[in-house]
C-alpha cells in the first residue's frame, strides 16, 4: 500500500482540517453567527491569555513533555499587582514593568529549582500554583481590585473601546484595519518569492506549489479576517499584542539556535548535552520565559476584565496545555510549533464561542473540549503508531 | 536424520511498501543450535517476530509447521505455550525488580491473587543454578552486570519450559569472556537436547556454535550451511551474506604519516559519579599523534567508555586528579562538553541513540547540532546553509537515505552512525574519541566507516578508537592501548600486537603482576 498524497496531506494537516470542519459546522447550526463580524472580534478579544500562555508553554512542553502548572496562579498574582499600582495612580509603563518583572523572577525561581536542583517540574510548578494562588489573595487582601487608567485599558485590552483607531476614517469600514490586513499579506508573499529564489539557487530541495498554496491561503484568510474585523470596530488592541508575540516566538523557535536546542533537548537530552550545549539553561530559559509570558497575560487579562480578582485565572494552564497539544505538540517533548498553537487556541476558542452562541452550557462546553484534546492526542498517536 | 521439530515454509511478510520476506523457507532439527545471518535489515528479526508470533497469523502468508503440526499463533503467549521462547536483543529487565520478579513477571506463580513468593524464589534459584548464575533471585537486577542479566533472561526462558528457544544478538552487549560463557553454556543445553536458533553478527561466534547456518539476503533464505564438523570459516560466511567474497574487511591505512603528540592525558583518575568510593579509571596515562589511530582495547566495564567521556570536559565522573595536555600545553576543561568541543575533541558515543542522536529530528538537524553556532548569526540560524552541509556530509559519507529532511529515526543502524559521525566532523574535532564506532552494524557498513575513519587520519586528524572486537582494533590502529579493570594494562604498536599477545596481557594483569 503507497502513500498517496491526499492521505498524507491529510494526515500532516489533521488539525488545520478539524478546524476548518468545526468552523463550517458552527457556520450551519448558528445560521451563519459565528461567522458574524463581531464574534470574529469577541474571539480573539476573549481567548488572548490563551495564545500568549500557550507560546509560553509551547517552549516548556519542547523541553521533553514538561508542563508548567503555576501559570493560572502566577496571572493572577500579576494582575492583582498591576491593578494595584495602577489604582495608586504610578504611570502605565510601572504598572506593565512590574507585572512583567515580577512574572519573570517567579519564572526564574521556579526555573532555577527545575533546571538547577533537578526538582521534577510538575512538583515545582504546583508548589507554584498553590503559593501565588496565595499571594494574589495576600496582595488584593482577599477583594477585586478595579482599573479606571483607560489609556491602559485601551492599549492592552479588548473590552469596549479597544481598538485601533481608523486614521482614514472610512465609513461603515474601518480603513486602517484593511490596509494592515493587505500590508501582512503582501509581505507574506514578498517572502515567499525570497525564499523561494533562494532555495532555487542553492540548489535546495522543495516544492513551489505546495509552498504557494500555503502562502495563498494564509493571505486570503488574513485579508478575510482584516475585512471581517474592519466591519466591525477595527482592530482590537490585544490583536496586536499576540500577533507580535506569535511572530517573535514563531522566528525564535524556527530559526534561532537557543530555538532549536529547546527541540534538541526534549528530542534527546543526553545527545544534546553531549554536543556542547548547555541542557540547564535550555530548562531554566523555558520557565523564565514561561514566568515572563505569563505577567504578560496578566497585563491583557487586566486589561480585559478591568479589574483584578483573587480568584481569576484559575484553569488558565490547563487552556494552555490543552492548545499545545490539540495543535500537535508531542506530549514527550521535541515535536510542535507555534502555528500548532494558534490552531489549538483557535479551535479551542472556536468550539466555546460556537457552542455559547448555540446557547449550550458551559458545563458541556469543557466536556466537549476534554473530548476534543483526547481525540487531538489519538489522532496524533495513531499517525506515529502506523509508522512504526 | 534428526527431526524436523520447526519448519517454516514459504513464508511471505509484506510491510506498507516492502517486502520484508519473500517466500521464505527454514528448517530447524530438534536438538542442533541453528545460526541465522545475514546484514541488518535483511528479514532475520521479522522471520524470528513471525515464528513467535509478534506478527500475528493472518498477517503473513506461508505455514509454520512445529512439532508435526501447522500452528497459528496470535501472540507471544501463544507460541511460548508450544515452548518457542524468544529473548531479545534488548535486555527486557526491570532494574528495581529482584531477578525472580523479573523471572516470572506476567508468568506469575501462585494463586489467583496471591503470588507465591516462596514458590517463586525457590523455583527462580533452579533455574538460575542451571545457567550458572550463583546469585540470590532476590537480588535486584540493577546489581548485577550485564553479562548475568543475559543469563537471567535465558534462565527466565528456561522457566517458561522452553523447547526451542531463540536468542537475538545475545552477545552484542558483553564482552568476550562472558560471550564465550554464553556461548558454552548454549553448547551445555544442546547435550540436553535443547534446539536454539541465534542470530548474531558476530560470525566467530556463528562458526564456534552453530550446527547449521541459515543466510538471509534481501527477505530472502540463500542457503544453509552445514557446520556439524566446525570446519566453516568466517569468510564463507560472508560470502553468503554479501553475495560475493569480500577479499578485505578492512580498508588499507595508506600514506600514514604521523606528527607531533595532539592530545596526552596523565595520571587521569575517576570517581563513579554515584558511588565515588568506586574507582572507575585508575591513574591512565595515554597519548595520541596527529595524523594517528589509536586503538584502545578492552573488555566492556574495563572503564574505556568512562575514561573517553571523563577526557570530553568531564561528561562522565567524578575527576580525581591528572592532567589533560593539548598540543603539550595543560588544559582544564571546566566540567562542560562546550569546552571540550572548543579544544577540538569530539567524542563519538558508543549508545548512537540514547547519547548520540535526536531520533525524532531530521538528518539536517542533527549534523548541525554539535557546532550550530558556525551557521548562525547572532543566533539566527542561516538554516539554507545548513542545509547545503547535511547535503555536503551526506555525500561525503555516502549515507542512504531519500533526504536530508528524514528523520533520523527511520534509517538503518549503519546510516544512523554515518549521521553521528557527520556531526562530530562538522564540529572539525581534531581529536576524535569514537566508542565503538562499528557496533551493530552490517560488514558493508562497517567497511564504509573503516574508509572514513583513514581518511580522518589522513587528514591530519587524531584518532582514538575504542573497541571490542579485536580483529577490528588490530586492522585498523597504528597503536594499541590495553585496558582492564579501571587501568591501561599495556600499549603496543600494532606491528607486534597480534590477538594472543593482547589477551595475554589481560590475562597476566588480571592475576596481578
């Protein structure tokens, strides 16, 4: 029996096709809503912890399957600091360093147990949860804790006025919006042409036709969204946040070396170590940034609610847990992308977004989620079992 | 005539796009120990996983006829009832289990929900006795070698009643006394009228053992030879294996020139990293030339894999003293690999897949791995670049493969080691430490690896290779170093070193003088 190319594109694109199939399902039980322009919006304004968080965790899981649970608890504790500072009326900029900061020394702490000491990482990361689920409620003395600063609401959140404002003041249709959106797509395109001229003349195996289809349609969907989104208010100011996150981490991962030795390091640790490569700081690096990404959900998820609350985030690492792998993280490290994460995230947010429209309740909602990450992970599973 | 007890008949195995058997025929007589060769891949471990069952009925095509009767097994319970036992080449111990826990794991004795623990351990002690093996079977696995591991697993075999027992490569992890060991103790239980089936690589082993040799090329039985009389030799073996004589298995070291001392190690001694009241590298002084193969010969525990990975910026133990030179100035390589690499030293592990190689990355990404930083600018990757060197190594070393995208995992064991050593090439070492570089891999392969190993040499580069299989250390050094329990016992060069005269200085520094 051959591989015949649909299967195999099937089967590398497992996930991209789920999605596409949830959407078009969503698309007919809500009589087209979903696709409504400002459930696009609500979408991304709603699920922004869970992109950042899950880039954070992305590099955690590479590192050999290893989770970081603390990351609900340490959100909230920066975001209960942030709210406070911000009450104090201390300028935006201290209010963000100080969440970031602080997210980054809780990252290096638990990093430097994990890394250093060999302290297994689910141990010191639930040592976390507990402790800074703690001292959120030790910061906000056990109350919510409001932001009435707009400008910081407007900067980093997605609540009501959010967004970016339209410079060309177009009618109905936010101009600024499109134009973005066109501007991303020809830049994508513009690479495509460069690399694949590069290939050609290094004499480097590839294949046009699949790699312009890609380009393609990645374009299309961004202008779609760009125009979708322009129907609406514009864009939401987090957007622009998580787009500069997914970038950064997407180069970072895919063509630098401290990237690659994440993939080094979860493939074979032993090996890596041997080549030269420094394994503790590779584990320490992950938990740092994991800290330092999420002080930064923090930021949006203040941002978002508008206040800080003892009891916000809860959960918020099993969501980006779950986006990992439903996006083809390999649960042993060494395998997944940060495109593998936008499509977890999205699809995860999809399903919540479809099912509230539909008027389900939320306790079927998680149901459904459990059921999809189980299914995600079989999915993955089966494909590797065929292999061998 | 003896018997017939196993027959196999036309036996056919299709995987998802090759045919791993085709038509195969084999025939083994109760109570002869049979040898089954031939190159890796060639069909001996799928014939041996379709025999027991592995492969289930239904998924090949042919007969298996055993004992008089057709059988079709399901699963390895299946055909361990008829008593065909397989033992694998992987030792399927588990370390904090005593050996009579392993012994009967999933074969408990006892009651229902009990188990029998006098029953277990009494009848582990027999069967433990009738391998040679003096210890408790409430010993942990854990604490004893390898060498006794290979005998628990035989003698967990015998406790399923075997009657045609099979062993996979029993000897690929020990080293010559304890082979020979195994090797006698399987000539023992042929007097008891014992049938086996041995597959090995190891064809002095084939020639020493076998009663009759199956060859297996390309899915496919060449022939059997009948060795009833001992009077096969190794190159009649090879012969069937490759299809044509092969008039030399080792390359020609040619324009050897040797220079000045590269890398000299003295008075080098290590803790176990664990337990440092154990000495595992005892005050070793050794010394390599440009341009030079050394040869470090020892049998496996002698401390040879501690001491290379010891002098690679200590990845191994505890440094007690001594004094690492390179080109005649003193260097401390400050406990990291990194280090070490930035001296020049490459250190080429004998465990390609637990120490040496990402399986489940690409060949590209693990040619790059060791010296990443020469492709990258400031920490951006020139991943095109990178590319173009897996494609240079791969044709260099002329590794089989559709790609320099396939993952690692998917090649054969020989083109595996050709990855790691591209690695280490790419890292332009100027000492490379290779621990046994030719482990588990088929003669054509090997011969491939030889040609790349004179042509380091030849290149000016130091090379120390370590290894067990003495014709391989003799053929292919320029000097031999000796090693034995934690010490250098003795150092030649290879004009006067011949295979006596190294076991003799084993043997002589084992008795202490």
């Amino acid at each position: 029996m051959k591989n015949s190319p649909v299967l195999n594109f099937v089967k590398k694109n497992t996930m991209v096709i789920a999605l596409v199939l949830v959407v078009i399902i969503f698309s007919i039980s809500t009589g087209g809503k979903i696709l409504f322009a400002q459930n696009i919006n609500n979408l991304i304004s709603q699920n922004g912890y869970v992109f950042v968080l899950a880039t954070g965790m992305l590099l955690c899981i590479l590192t050999g399957g290893n989770i970081d649970l603390s990351v609900g608890s340490v959100v909230c504790f920066t975001m209960g600091i942030g709210a406070l500072i911000l009450k104090s009326g201390a300028p935006i900029i201290l209010a963000v360093l100080a969440s970031l900061g602080i997210g980054l020394l809780v990252g290096m702490f638990q990093g430097f147990w994990i890394a250093w000491v060999s302290v297994p990482p689910f141990i010191a990361t639930l040592a976390g949860m507990y402790a800074f689920r703690g001292l959120s409620n030790v910061v906000l003395g056990g109350y919510s804790v409001g932001v009435n600063n707009e400008t910081f609401l407007k900067i980093f959140g997605g609540g009501a006025d959010c967004y970016i404002p339209d410079f060309f003041h177009g009618n109905g249709l936010n101009i600024t919006c499109i134009g973005l959106g066109v501007i991303a797509a020809v830049i994508l395109i513009i690479m495509t042409i460069r690399n694949q001229s590069i290939r050609s003349k290094l004499g480097i195996a590839h294949n046009p036709a699949a790699e312009w289809a890609k380009t393609i349609v990645i374009s299309a969907l961004i202008i779609v969204i760009a125009y979708k989104l322009a129907q609406y208010k514009g864009i939401p100011s987090v957007l622009i946040w998580i787009a500069l996150i997914l970038l950064v981490y997407g180069y970072i991962t895919a063509n630098t070396a401290i990237g690659r030795y994440f993939y080094a390091v979860g493939g074979n640790e032993k090996a890596t170590r041997l080549s030269g490569v420094n394994t503790k700081r590779v584990y320490f690096l992950a938990y740092a940034n994991m800290g330092l990404l999420a002080g930064f959900a923090g930021i949006i998820a203040l941002a978002r609610a508008g206040h800080a609350e003892p009891t916000y985030g809860v959960g918020y690492e099993m969501d980006a847990i779950a986006a990992c792998f439903i996006g083809g993280a390999s649960a042993y490290g060494g395998v997944g992308r940060i495109t593998g994460v936008i499509i977890g995230a999205a699809l995860m947010g999809i399903i919540n977004q479809g099912m509230s429209i539909m008027g389900i309740s939320a306790n079927y909602q998680s149901a459904v989620k459990g059921l999809v990450l189980l299914v995600a992970v079989l999915v993955d599973v089966l494909s590797k079992k065929e292999k061998a | 005539m003896a018997k017939i007890l196993l027959e196999m008949k036309n036996i056919t195995k299709t995987f998802p796009g090759v045919k791993a058997l085709d038509n195969v025929n084999f025939q083994v007589e109760e109570g002869e120990i049979h040898a089954l060769v031939g190159e890796n891949g060639a069909g001996k471990s799928t014939l041996m996983n379709v025999l027991s069952g592995i492969y289930p009925f239904g998924t090949y095509e042919g007969d298996i006829i055993y004992n008089g009767e057709v059988c079709k097994f399901n699963t390895i319970k299946d055909s361990e009832s008829k008593g065909i036992v397989i033992i694998h080449q992987e030792l399927a111990l588990v370390p904090e289990m005593s050996i009579g826990e392993n012994m009967y794991l999933g074969n408990e004795r006892g009651r229902k929900a009990a188990i029998d623990w006098n029953t277990t351990y009494a009848e582990a002690d027999k069967y433990l006795k009738m391998v040679g093996l003096s210890e408790s079977s409430k010993v942990r696995v854990k604490e004893i070698g390898t060498g006794k591991q290979q005998l628990v697993e035989i003698a967990k075999a015998l406790a399923k009643n075997a009657k045609l027992l099979i062993l996979d490569e029993p000897t690929s992890s020990l080293n010559e006394e304890d082979s020979r060991a195994l090797l006698d103790l399987m000539l023992g239980f042929k007097k008891q009228g014992m049938t086996m089936i041995i597959i090995t690589h190891k064809l002095n082993e084939v020639a020493y053992v076998a009663d009759k040799i199956t060859v297996v090329r390309d899915g496919a039985t060449i022939e059997t030879i009948d060795n009833t009389n001992r009077d096969i030799d190794e190159d009649r073996i090879i012969k069937g294996m490759v299809g044509r004589e092969l008039t030399n298995r080792f390359p020609k070291r040619e324009g050897v020139q040797i220079g000045e001392v590269n890398l000299e190690v003295e008075h080098w001694t290590v803790r176990h990293p664990l337990y440092p009241e154990r000495i595992v590298v005892n005050d070793v002084s050794l010394n390599v030339r440009k341009g030079e193969v050394v040869g470090i010969y020892g049998l496996m525990g002698a401390g040879r894999t501690e001491l290379a990975m010891s002098i690679f910026g200590q990845s191994y133990g505890i440094l007690e003293g001594g004094t690492l030179k390179i080109d005649g100035k003193p260097v401390t390589l400050k406990k990291s690999t990194t280090d070490a690499i930035k001296h020049k030293i490459a250190y080429v592990t004998e465990d390609r897949k637990g120490n040496g190689l990402i399986l489940s990355q690409s060949i590209k990404i693990n040619t790059s791995l060791a010296n990443l930083d020469s492709l990258a600018n400031h920490m951006v990757i020139d991943k095109d670049r990178e590319y173009q060197v897996a494609e240079e190594y791969r044709d260099k070393l002329k590794t089989k493969t559709p790609s320099v995208e396939q993952l690692v995992g998917n090649l054969s064991g020989g083109n595996q080691q050709k990855v790691l050593l591209a690695k280490w090439m790419f890292a332009e070492p100027d000492v490379l430490i290779l621990d046994e570089p030719t482990r588990g891999i088929d003669v054509g392969a090997k011969y491939e690896i030889y040609c790349i190993i004179n042509d380091l040499a030849a290149a000016g580069k130091s090379v120390i290779m370590i290894s067990s299989e003495l014709p391989e250390v003799l053929a292919m050094s320029d000097r031999i170093y000796i090693m034995n329990a934690s010490r250098i016992v003795g150092e030649m060069p290879a004009s006067e070193a011949t295979q006596e005269n190294i076991m003799a200085t084993i043997l002589r520094s084992g008795r202490g003088d």
